[in-house]
C-alpha cells in the first residue's frame, strides 16, 4: 500500500471514530474504545461465543462503559427497605445495549455489518470482561468482575461487533487486588470458592432468583429480595462511591428516586398484591424474572430478620 493510500485509510478511519465518538457522548457513554476481534482465551471456554462465532469477517470490537455507582437510594441500607443491587436498578445490561443502537445503526448505515453484543444473553455474547481487559478498562478482580480505579466494579460493559476496521492498541492494566480477599470473606455462601472462581450455582444472586432456593441462602440475604452487592460492598475500590458517588449524567437522572425508595418499604411491600408486584416492582428490576412466589418467600425472610433484630 502506498503512502498516500494508507493515510487516505487513516483519515477514513478517523473520521469513522470521531463519529462514533460523538454519538457515544450524546448516549451518555462514560467510557469508549477500540480493539481487535481476535479470539479470546481460553478458546474452550468461551466456544461459540468468539467475535468471528457471531459475526463472519469480525474485524473490531468497540467497548462501552457506563458507571452504575450512582443507582443507589438515600437511607435504602437502614433495615426499613428491601434491597437489590446497582445492576439492575441501572437496568441491567439494556442499560449499556440500548445507548449502543446509534451507534451500530450509523456503523450499517455506512456499509458495515454490526452487532450489538447483549451481556444479558451471555450464552450468545463474546465475553465482556475479558473484553474490556483487553481495551485496558481494568482488571478481573477476585470476586470475578471488572475492576477500574476510577470507577470500582460499578462499570457496565457492553460492545459492537463489526467488520470495520477501528481497533486500537490499549495498555493492559496489572490486576490491583493484591492481598485483599474481602470479597471471598464476605460472600455468605461461599460462592468464591478461589480468586477470581465463582461458583454461578451457590451465588446468592443466582439463589434468591430461583423458585426453590435453600433456607441458608434465605437467611443470608440480609435485605436483599433480588441480586446482591455483597461482595461489591465490601471492596476497597467501591469504597468512596459507596460515600459519594461520581457524577455522571445516568446517575444524575436516578439519584434520590424517592418515589422508588417509599415503593421499596418493607411495610409497601408486604402489602403488595401480585398485579401490584407485576405493575410497580418488576419494571423497575430490569433483566429480572423473580416470579411472585420467590419474590413473597424473599421478601417474608427479610421481613422476618428485619422484625427480630428490631
């Protein structure tokens, strides 16, 4: 290729970036790179699931972080409220999917084949955090998820694949727990059985959405009814955002929801009916599908500790 040829591509793809980078600032998107489809490691694990398995002649992955740290409710932790985690009342991963839609329509509108890759659907997604390893946002911490400096583990990742050509070459970040197991120490089940090892099937998240779920995890929930931040609550990296939040312009828009804080009352809830479960609660637990009977089971057990203790 020559001189003058390679620097027409440069520019091409520049202004392709610059573009994308423009929509991603009007979609709210905190955090935006660029990075190469190659396979991800180990090749086994992730089978079916590499950015050449969902989409033929994968070239770039473009990954997007937005901070959840801010989806919290003042005074929520004061035994008087059931509780969920940041995740799913930022709106679970659709939180990260839906701002990528301009974005992947611009990339087809210009002759390029893209796809969103939906961290809710993992079975048909190229694994994010590894992803995002690769683009330098951070490393996998011990209880398994992204950990970033500025942002603690409260960074939902989504991505693009597409065949256009945009990756870049991102410094990779040395993992930064060191020592610390707070997160193994204070998983009540157990379910980080080795760092960076989670046990899907002992989580308590997983457990409080099942319709059978074993009292042991019933009786460590706390106040959670639905997922769980234990293990997040207790990282050194989360500890200022758990203090004061970073301000971001989706943090801002839910911050101090106090219509949702009072629904989420104890005395609320107990008296809910399930159309009322199914018209106030369940759109406000994005990705969640707590049928009513778990969700009277989780609620009684929190209730009852709440009742005990005080």
């Amino acid at each position: 290729m020559m001189p003058e040829e390679r620097s027409e591509k440069q520019r091409q793809q520049d202004s392709l970036k610059g573009k994308i980078r423009r929509l991603a600032g009007e979609s709210a998107i905190d955090e935006l790179r660029f990075i190469d489809a190659d396979p991800f490691a180990p090749l086994d694990t992730y089978a079916g699931r590499q950015p050449g398995d969902l989409l033929l002649g994968a070239r770039s992955i473009i990954i997007a972080g937005i901070y959840i740290g801010a989806f919290t409710l003042p005074g929520w932790d004061d035994g008087n409220h059931a509780m969920t985690s940041r995740l799913t009342l930022s709106g679970f991963y659709f939180n990260v999917v839906d701002p990528l839609v301009p974005i992947q329509e611009y990339l087809i509108g210009k002759g390029y084949r893209a796809i969103v890759a939906d961290g809710f659907n993992e079975s048909a997604c190229i694994p994010l955090k590894p992803a995002a390893e690769r683009a330098g946002l951070g490393w996998i911490g011990k209880n398994t998820l992204l950990l970033n400096e500025k942002y603690g583990s409260w960074l939902a990742i989504g991505a693009i694949i597409t065949d256009a050509d945009l990756a870049e070459i991102n410094p990779r970040v040395e993992p930064r727990c060191g020592s610390c197991t707070n997160c193994m120490a204070v998983c009540p089940m157990g379910a980080l059985e080795k760092p960076a090892e989670l046990n899907r099937q002992r989580c308590l998240s997983h457990l409080l959405e099942e319709d059978e779920a074993p009292e042991s995890a019933l009786a460590a929930s706390g106040t959670y009814i639905v997922e769980c931040d234990l293990c997040q609550n207790s990282c050194p990296w989360n500890s200022q955002h758990r203090i004061k939040p970073l301000e971001t312009a989706r943090g801002k828009s839910f911050t101090g929801n106090s219509a949702l804080l009072e629904l989420l009352h104890f005395d609320s809830l107990m008296a809910m009916s399930e159309a009322d479960y199914q018209r106030q609660i369940l759109p406000n637990f994005s990705g969640i599908t707590l049928s009513y009977k778990a969700f009277r089971r989780n609620l009684q057990a929190a209730y009852s500790r709440r009742q005990s203790s005080g």
